[in-house]
C-alpha cells in the first residue's frame, strides 16, 4: 500500500496485505433492521454512553487514512467511518478513535470499540468469531509495472493484449487476467507472491496484477520505481469486500447494516472510493 513513511512501515504494511491475501470470502448474511430495532443514537448499546468509539491500527496509512491521523476525516476508511457515523447520528465530536492492532480486531473476545476499520476481509473463519457489517469495499484488481517500461501508460485493458503478466496461482487476479484481460500469451503463474513480484523486478513479466490493497504495498515496499498502471474489476465468483468488525453478537450491527446500505444506494460509498483510491491516489479505473 502507498505509505508516507516507510522507515517504520513494513510491519504494519504485512499484516494489511494479509487482509486482502487470497482466501474463499463471503458476506455472509445480514439481518436488516426490524421494525423494532432502534436505530436512534439514544438508544444504540455503546462500548461509552454517548460517544461512538471507533478502531483502527496504528500507524493509519495512506490512501486509507492521511497523515496518520482517522480523526481528520481524510482517506478512503476514515471518510466512510465518519460517513457512517453520521447515518447513525453522530456529530465528528462524538465519534472516538481506539488504536486496535490489525489481528486483535478480528480475534475472538470482547472489544473495547463499537466497529473497527482496517481493510478487513470478511471470510467465513473470521465471521464465526466476530461479526462483519455489510462489505463497504469491494476489494478491485490492480495492474503493477516498473515506470518506464512497456506498458507502464497503458490506458485501457485493451493494451495490455499482449503483455507478459505475472500473477499468484489460486487468487482472484489469476481469474481476472484470464476473464478480463484476455492476454494473448498464457500468464507466468507462480506459486508464492513474492516470486512474481520478484519476476517484476527482474524483468522476467512486463507487469503484475494483484488486488489493489496489494498493489499499493508492492509499488510503496516491494519494487523500487514501480507503479499502478490502473485498477479494474473482476469478474465472476466471489467477490472479495472488506467489512467492519464488530463483537460477535453486536447489538449494533442491524444500525451498522442499515448504515452501509444507505450510503451504497444513497452513492456515497462510490464518491468515497473515487476520492481517495481513485486517480487521486494514483489507481486510475481501466476499462
């Protein structure tokens, strides 16, 4: 992921690629609201009486948070937090940040937040320990070259036809170079990751697709003088979609759903995500 500071980056960068690592996800289903669930901010179940807490890692990074700080409202996560707030009734004011590591939010336990916020993939093992709202994100593949190269400018899908692609076996991005893209010349497939970024670096592709969460930590981490020639969307099978955690058995979670499902019909959910992971963040849509 793009970082503005990788001195102390790596770590944190690893365990955020392990939320969008490959792995069969499903949203699972959500109950909507009844009739006699109340939504009204006076009569949420709160984690402090009066305040929504919301958690996130620390540090917060770009293009999900900006300048390591969720409270400012700025990045893709931190705008749909406050945007989700809001539908709930809460001013900025009355919305609290909990510094939660990546992994304790989704483990097994009580939390001391009411949703947490972190590029958490919804899967079925991690939804039978917490709960997840409806997915706010829906995880789009990406296409990584080194600047310079070929097909570094390319502009549309089409001119990619005959690029040499690296990609991971058994993800997504083999699904999508193969359904999408359409390469004239079969994919170099590789087993790990790391050997098809390493195939990036040595020359050995002309470029690499992976979701975007990855790409933005392969172009920030992993190979030098690298960049997002664009993002676009799969095809086919599950999607992969990030969901805000919650504690198993959250009273909340019918308000959360009902939340994300008016900012998504409402199309705000859509201008967020073209903000801040759009062009803007250097992840142009290539159709």
């Amino acid at each position: 992921m793009v970082r503005p500071s990788m001195l102390f980056a790596l770590g944190a960068l690893a365990a955020a690629v392990v939320a969008c690592a490959p792995a069969d996800n499903t949203t699972g289903a959500s109950a909507a609201p009844s009739a006699s669930t109340a939504c009204t901010k006076d009569q949420l179940k709160l984690t402090t009486a009066g305040k929504l807490t919301i958690g996130t890692d620390k540090p917060a990074y770009d293009p999900w948070f900006k300048d390591d700080d969720p409270a400012n409202g700025q990045g893709f996560e931190s705008a749909v937090a406050f945007a989700v707030a809001g539908e709930l009734g809460f001013d900025r004011d009355e919305v609290e940040w909990s510094t939660v590591k990546f992994d304790s939010a989704f483990a097994p336990g009580p939390k001391k937040f009411d949703f947490d916020v972190n590029q958490v993939s919804i899967t079925p093992d991690r939804a039978n320990v917490v709960d997840f709202s409806k997915g706010y994100y829906t995880v789009k593949q990406a296409i990584v070259a080194v600047e310079g190269g070929k097909y570094a400018g390319a502009k549309s899908l089409a001119e990619l036809k005959d690029a040499k692609i690296g990609v991971q076996v058994g993800t997504t991005s083999l699904d999508a170079v193969k359904d999408v893209i359409q390469p004239a010349d079969d994919p170099n497939v590789y087993n790990e990751q790391i050997d098809a970024v390493n195939a990036l670096k040595n020359k050995q592709v002309d470029a690499l697709v992976v979701d975007l969460p990855t790409a933005f930590y392969v172009t920030a981490a992993q190979v030098e003088k690298s960049k997002i020639v664009g993002q676009f969307s799969s095809t086919g099978g599950t999607p992969e979609e990030f969901g805000l955690v919650m504690q198993k058995g959250s009273a909340l979670k019918p308000c959360v759903d009902k939340a994300v499902e008016t900012l998504k019909s409402k199309g705000e959910l859509a201008k967020i995500e073209q903000q801040w992971l759009g062009s803007a963040a250097g992840a142009p849509e290539l159709k």
